[in-house]
C-alpha cells in the first residue's frame, strides 16, 4: 500500500520567489510572510503562479478536484510543469469520486508526474456498498487543501479545485478565502504532505487505476493544447494577472509576522490521534483564550452543547463574540442547519452575535469567467451564493484554513491551515465585517417576545425584518426540527 519516498526536498531560500530587501533578515528571525487571497480570481492566479514559477517540486492535497474548466485548467499546467522536468506530486482524497479517473491514468505515466489517491472507497463505483458496510473507515476523510511550490511556498484555506469555488459555475459561487505565505510556516506544511503521501492510507494511481500508455498521454496532452487555443482569451488573461501579481509580490504586497501551519495527523483518519496530533489543541496552544473579542466564521457552524456553552461564557465575561455562518436558504449541506439551529436561541440570549450569510448576493459587475469566455451566468436565483470560508481571528491572532467549527473538522475529517500572530491582519478582517456583514448577511436578534428575528439592510438604509428563517418553507423548517432530534450531531 505505502510507496517509500523521500521527503520533498525544502529550498528555503529561493529567492526567485520573494527577490524584496530584508527577506533574509525575517527568515532569520522566523517569520513568514503572508497574502490574504479574499478574491476569487486573484486566489486561482496564485496557484497557477506558483506551478508556472516552480523550478524543483510541486506537492497538492486536495479534498475535491473537479472534472470541470478549473480542474482541467490547473492539470494542463501542472502537465507543463511536469514537462519542463519539475517533479509533481498529487494527492486526492476518494470522496472526489471516480470523474478524474480518465484524466490521472495517463498523467500518473509521467516520469516527472505521480498521482495518488487517500483514503479509497474499496467498491470505487457502487459506494453505497462501503456505505452500509464499511461506514466507519469511509467516514473519516483528509479535509486538506494545500499546494506548495518548491517546498518554499504554499496556498492554504478553504477552495477545492472546482468551478464553484471561483467564481466560474453558470449556477453557484461559494465565498471562500484562502492565504498565501512564503517563509518558516512553510516548513511544517512540507512535513504535513510528506505524512499524508507516505501514509499507508494514501495509495498509488496505478495501484487503484491500473496502468495506461504513451498514447493516452499523448492525446491528453493534445486536447490540453486545443483547450489552451480555444481558451486563448482566458490565457491572456492569466498571463496579465500572473505579471500583476509577480509586480505585487516585488512591491511589498507581503507583510511578515509569526507564523505556524497547523494541521491534523494522518492516525487522525484511523481514529487514533490525540494531543498535539490534533490540529484544534495546536490551534488552542497556538492561539490561547479569548480576552477582547472572538470573531468566528464557519460555513458549517455546529457549535454543539459544549461549544455553546464555551462561547456564552467568554460573552457573559464581557468579551466580544462574533458568529458568520450560513443562512438555510445559503447552506449547500441542508441538514447541518438543523444542528445548528438547536443553539441560536441560546447563544442570542447570553450575547453573542450571529450573522447568517444571505443567499443572494446582487453581482454589480461580471465575473472575471464572464468576461474572460464571453460566457454569460444566468441570472442568480435563491441558491446561488453559499459561505464556504473558514477563519476566525482571536485578540490579533487569526486563523485561515479548512477547519469548520463542527464535530466533523473536530473530530472527523483531517483539517489544515495557518496561525497568523498579526495585529494588522485581524483589524483588517474586523474591518471588513464591520462594513461588508450588514449587506451580505442578516443579523439575528431576539425581540421584546424572546423570540428569533432576522434583519436585513437593504441597499437604501431600509431595515426588513424577518419572523421565520429567510427563505425557507412551512415544511423545511419542520423538517429541521425534526432531524435535529436524530443522534447524529457527531458526525455534521
């Protein structure tokens, strides 16, 4: 099952990377320096940015990659990247399901190219069978998102490779932010891939795929090179967005700060992680406990009874807590609302703020797909945007990552991201939820009743209330009641 390989090799001080004065001197003194990627196409740049840059390595974990324009367009240039002698390394959990299956045969023929699949559904193409029989050893999934360019600098936070997730689907967006960091947090993410790659649980393309040949490689490049020609526009488009961004990176676009990749253990898939093996006790070290203010958003926030109670007692001391998750007519996971909803009342009434995320957000512009293709996204309907983020920030201490506040990224599914000790970057996030939180979500609060109330600030200052959650219908919401009832919040 487990393939010896070394580790990826660590080119700390490539400087083609960060050519800017004082790299050396913050590398000395241990820092890192970081990008908040908050908008979609600016996040997909960097990623292609760094597999175009590459001059040694190139490792990916990834929860889901599409069989879609994105995940295609990220293929062919880790194919290029392959081409010119950089050594690429692909790890995708099976909860992606079969749709690659086509794609990374042939790629896995590659000398230059090695593809591996974590965790495998043991009946890949009728999974209910592992459903039923095999529950507990499927229900455990690697969460991770992370690409690291020469094992000197990486993408972390909460986007798969998929449409979705860039403001590239005809039909939905979800709203995610990811970061960009370049120094000694770098290290530990290296550490992290090479424990997953060389786990027992990760297992080769040839192994599960079986074998393919030159020819099939061959036509796969060539349609790579078709697309590429008929994609011509949305090339240019990249290699403008890659030059503005190598600009960006050469004029202190960076800020440095104290560091540290967090991420859980593999053992953690087999049920047999504890301690520091855990990515939430590193994160409690790392970040300690609240004095001032906890801002919080999760695009599934199950706080469950225990966590309830942690964040009604730091409200009731005073300190300031702030929730964002997703409103039901936003959440993509319906069910996850309904564990969610158990907790609202109570966490209003001892003073914590939640905010839901609207399910629609007025679009004042083309997306950079649009306007890129030539195609048009229809206009949006009621499902059309979904918080997918995970952050939160904690007295200058601020988190970016895959982690959700939920039993499954507790104690579940295995989680990455970056602890940032920064001042700067939490006043910033704070920032841009006091401005932007009033137009994209609806804030909760109680009435002189005692009773839940959703208000929504339209665009000419008006304030509407709401009496029921905002979009739902008689039977959805008695559909949340009662499944709130099932044993079942473990494992949302």
């Amino acid at each position: 099952m487990n393939e010896s390989k070394p580790d990826a090799p660590i080119y700390m001080h490539t400087q083609h990377w960060l050519n800017e004065p004082g790299v050396e001197q913050h590398l000395s003194q241990g820092l890192t320096a970081y990008l908040a990627l908050d908008e979609a196409f600016m996040s997909i740049a960097s990623r292609v940015h760094l597999i175009r840059k590459a001059q040694h390595t190139i490792d990916l974990q990834y929860y889901i990659w599409k069989d879609d324009y994105i995940g295609h367009m990220m293929l062919q240039e880790l194919l290029k990247a392959a081409d010119r002698g950089v050594k690429v390394r692909l790890l995708i959990d099976d909860q992606n399901g079969t749709q690659l299956d086509k794609v990374l045969k042939p790629l896995a023929l590659h000398p230059n190219f090695e593809v591996k699949i974590f965790n495998p559904y043991k009946f890949r193409k009728l999974r209910i069978v592992d459903y039923a029989f095999r529950f507990k050893y499927i229900n455990h999934r690697m969460h991770n998102k992370l690409i690291i360019a020469d094992g000197a600098i990486a993408v972390t936070g909460g986007r798969n490779i998929s449409r979705e997730y860039f403001d590239a689907s005809d039909n939905f967006q979800f709203t995610d932010l990811d970061i960009l960091f370049y120094g000694t947090a770098v290290k530990h993410a290296n550490e992290v891939f090479s424990d997953f790659w060389n786990d027992d649980l990760s297992y080769s393309a040839s192994q599960l795929l079986g074998t393919s040949s030159e020819s099939e490689l061959k036509k796969l490049r060539h349609q790579y090179e078709l697309d590429a020609t008929q994609k011509n526009q949305v090339e240019n488009k990249i290699e403008f967005v890659q030059k503005q961004l190598d600009k960006d990176l050469k004029q202190r676009s960076f800020n440095w700060a104290p560091a540290h990749f967090v991420a859980d253990s593999p053992n953690k898939i087999r049920g047999q992680a504890s301690g520091n093996q855990l990515i939430y006790n590193q994160m409690h070290h790392l970040m300690g406990e609240p004095k001032k203010h906890m801002e919080l958003v999760s695009a599934y926030f199950v706080p469950t009874q225990r966590g309830a109670d942690y964040l009604s007692k730091l409200s009731k001391n005073n300190i300031e807590v702030r929730v964002l998750t997703n409103s039901f007519a936003a959440n993509d996971v319906a069910v996850v609302h309904a564990f969610y909803n158990k907790y609202r009342h109570e966490l209003l009434k001892n003073g914590v703020q939640l905010y839901e995320f609207k399910p629609y957000l007025e679009r004042k512009k083309r997306t950079w797909y649009e306007v890129m293709t030539g195609n048009v996204i229809p206009a949006k309907g009621k499902s059309a945007s979904s918080l997918h983020a995970k952050f939160f920030d904690i007295d200058g201490i601020v988190f970016i990552g895959s982690f959700n506040f939920d039993p499954r990224s507790v104690n579940l599914n295995t989680e990455v991201g970056l602890v940032i000790e920064s001042d700067a970057l939490q006043n910033d996030i704070s920032k841009i939820l006091n401005q932007y939180l009033p137009q994209i979500a609806y804030q909760l609060k109680l009435n002189a009743n005692n009773e839940i109330i959703w208000t929504d600030q339209r665009p000419d200052g008006s304030i509407h209330e709401f009496k029921i959650d905002p979009g739902t219908t008689r039977f959805q919401r008695f559909s949340m009641k009662a499944v709130s009832y099932l044993p079942i919040e473990w494992m949302m």
